[in-house]
C-alpha cells in the first residue's frame, strides 16, 4: 500500500528521488572536501613551522643565540634547554613559558602537535637541535627549539563546515530543479497524449495522439497508441456494419414468423398444424441464422484450442465425408503441419468443399502444398467460376451472389465469412484468386514450428 504522504506524480517522485540521491553523493564529496581541505592547511601550516625551526637551527652560532627573525605566518620560536627553560626566543614568545613539554623523537625527526591553552590553538612543531651542535654549544646539553603559528581561522571556526554544507545543498537544490525541469520536459508529450486520450470517445474514434518526431520510447508509444486506436476504429466499424446487417437479415426470418403465428391465430378454420411446421422451419432457419453469427465472433478472438494439425490429411478427410455431389480429387505429395485449432479448419475446408460442390460440373480439385514458407490448400471447381469484381465481397457477413441464391435458397451467407475469420485467427489468409476455369479459393497458413 503507498503511503499517503508519498507524491502521485512521477514528476514528483522522481525529483525527490533525484534530490535524496544527489544530496547522499555530494554530502559525501563535500565531507572529502572538508576533510582534505582541513588537512591541507594543517600540512602546510607545519611544513611553514618546520621550516622556521630548521632555518633557526642552521643559524645558531653561539649558546645564547640571538633572537631570530620570524615571518608573519610563523611568529612563534623559543630554544628550550633540557630543564624546560627558555633560552631564547623570538618578540612574539619572549617572556611566555615554554610552548610545550614536547619532546622530539631521538633520531632527529621533527614532531608536530595542535596544541590548544588558555582559548588558543596553535600549530606546533617540535625540533631537536643535532647532537653535534649540542655538543659544540652546551656540552651535549639536549635543546629543542619550538615553531608555532596560530591555528588558521578556517580550522579554528565551523565556517569552511558551513561553507561546504551550503554549497552541498545549494548542489542538490540545483540537481532537483534540473530533474523537475527536465522530467517534465521528457513528459510532456506524454501529457498531451493523455489529454488527447480524454477527449477520445466510442462515438468518435477518429482523433489521434500527438506524435512526436524520433524513435525514443515516447515516440513508439505514441504509435503504437495511434495503432490501436485505428484498429479500434476499424473494429468498431466493422462492429456497427457487422450489426447493421444483422438486423437487416433477421428482421425477414422474425417478420415471416410472426405473420405465420398472426395467420395460425386470425384464421382457425384454415391447416393451423401446417401453419405451425412451417413457422418452426422459419424458427430453425433464425436459430440457425444466430448460430452462425455467435461462431463468427467467436473465431475473431483467435482459436480456443491449439494443437498439430496435419492438413494432408484433414483435407482427405473432410473429401471422404462429401458424398453427394461431384467428386472431390485431394492432391498432396508431403504432409504440411500447421498449428491451430482442428475443428475450426476443418469447418474451414467443409465449407469451401461444399461450396466448391454446389458450383462445380464434373469434379472438385483439392491441392496441399508448401508456398512462401508456408502452407496453401487450394480448392477448385470446373464452374463458372466468380467474377473479379465480386471476389471480396462474397467474404463480406450475409453476402449472396444471384447463383449462389438459385443453388441454395435456404444459406444464410456467412459461411465465407465465418471460413476468412478462422483463416485471419490463425494468422493466416482465405482469397479468391485467377483460375483458368471455375473457382479458385486459397487458404494459406503458417507452417508449425519444428519442435511443435
């Protein structure tokens, strides 16, 4: 469950995200920063007094040297015997006790210390005068000269702290406001498309979303979202036509119903059991009507089982079951497996056999072949065939050619249409195509993976 006080928009989410993140980061860099900065003026503050120490030392020519001369930075230097007395020292340390009871390391290396008394820090650095020199001047009398300057303000206050923390979060402010500006550039395509969706409704499918130039995620979206949108069109069209004709088409059969019944009640004395057979044919051909219809919106969503179909031999036996009629010849040198559901390309290939049947003169060709990767099953009559102009529409629900309605009065013209959408379910194609004689009908069907 989100939390209630987390934002909604992404926008949002991801500056503060953004910000966080950056803020972690340069808190990081900045206490490096301050940490190396802290270092280096404490380096070289001590190089300065080691410096002044080993200058002093090299000048010292007497037991009593005179005062040495100091520089701004390194104002401090006292010579301290053995017993911790000042033997000498520069105007700044005159008159002070000894800076310190630190005592340099025997093998001549200097030692540095911030030493902090009475509110003041200073930078120390303790030096060994050589043994040599001790025994030249005090008769091997150990003497340490101490080197201190005053602890730099930016060590000694919290402002080169302050300084940093401002400047890390005046860096993440400024990381935020970029995320913010550029997030929401990034997403205003996005907006204008959900402001363009809105305004879309199931009476008016025909706007389209802004598209944006390039081939970025955005812009794929905003194809792919245009896409679907005329699909939808397209299938809301076909829908209304779809259900323009059915009414037209049932509103005959319901008609002829209902007058059969009025006649059977208005008129007593005449055949009331003929009167009756004859509206439950009219109810059997509705019922009939309505089935071939729900079959029809049923294979548009794709085929409910899938299996290996081999269709050499569902194409012979489907010519073993036509019977009656002119005789069904199958031709196929090789065995071609599609995948998809049996009973549906069966009623497939039953249909255009009955069909194919219902035109021919002397006989039905059916042929099984490979094509294009592929497989076709080609149907074809020695009729008098379909004219070019017509070959599209005898697909089209309820459409019945003049011949077609001479041969069979009782068809409710959906069979074609019902065969193109399970050829269309399988990601196939159902066409009519030239033929030298008669009617040509090619289904064409991918072929099965290997492993299937």
């Amino acid at each position: 469950m989100r939390p209630r006080l987390a934002p909604t928009s992404i926008r949002a989410r991801f500056t503060l995200v953004m910000t966080g993140v950056s803020l972690l980061v340069y808190a990081i860099i900045g206490v490096g920063v301050d940490t190396a900065v802290h270092n280096r003026i404490e380096r070289d503050g001590f190089r300065d007094t080691e410096r002044a120490a080993a200058e002093w030392i090299g000048s010292m020519r007497s037991p009593t040297p005179p005062q040495p001369i100091t520089s701004t930075r390194v104002p401090y230097l006292q010579l301290v015997d053995a017993t911790g007395s000042v033997v000498s020292a520069s105007k700044a340390a005159s008159g002070l006790p000894a800076l310190s009871t630190l005592r340099p390391p025997n093998d001549g290396r200097t030692q540095n210390r911030v030493q902090c008394e009475n509110g003041r820090c200073l930078l120390l650095t303790a030096a060994g005068v050589p043994p040599q020199k001790t025994a030249r001047l005090w008769a091997g009398q150990s003497h340490t000269v101490y080197a201190a300057m005053p602890r730099p303000v930016l060590l000694g206050t919290q402002r080169l702290d302050a300084l940093v923390a401002a400047g890390v979060l005046a860096a993440s402010l400024l990381t935020g406001w970029a995320t913010w500006a550029l997030v929401g550039r990034t997403l205003r395509p996005v907006e204008a498309m959900r402001a363009q969706i809105a305004e879309i409704t199931i009476s008016d499918l025909s706007l389209r979303v802004p598209q944006p130039s390039g081939d970025d995620e955005i812009a794929r979206l905003a194809r792919t979202a245009n896409q679907t949108l005329a699909r939808l069109e397209d299938a809301m069209e076909r829908q209304r036509r779809f259900g323009s004709m059915v009414s037209h088409e049932l509103r005959r059969p319901l008609t002829g119903l209902r007058t059969q019944l009025e006649e059977v009640l208005l008129f007593p004395e005449a055949d009331a059991r003929g009167g009756v057979r004859d509206a439950l044919a009219t109810a059997e051909r509705l019922q009939a009507i309505i089935d071939e219809m729900l079959m029809l919106a049923r294979v548009s969503t794709g085929p409910r089982i899938v299996e290996p179909v081999g269709l050499a031999a569902l194409a012979r036996e489907e010519a073993a079951r036509r019977g009656d009629g002119p005789p069904v010849e199958v031709s196929a040198p090789e065995e071609l497996t599609v995948t998809g559901n049996r009973v549906q390309l069966a009623g497939v290939l039953a249909n255009l056999l009955v069909n194919a049947q219902r035109h021919a003169r002397t006989r039905v060709q059916v042929t099984v072949r490979r094509s294009d990767d592929g497989a076709a099953v080609v149907v074809e009559d020695d009729g008098e065939g379909i004219a070019p102009v017509d070959r599209e529409r005898v697909f089209e629900p309820f459409t019945r050619l003049s011949e077609g309605l001479r041969r069979d009065p009782g068809g409710s013209g959906l069979g074609l249409a019902i065969s193109r959408a399970v050829a269309e379910a399988h990601n196939g194609t159902l066409r009519i195509e030239d033929s030298p004689r008669g009617a040509r009908f090619v289904l064409r069907l991918p072929l099965a993976p290997p492993h299937t």
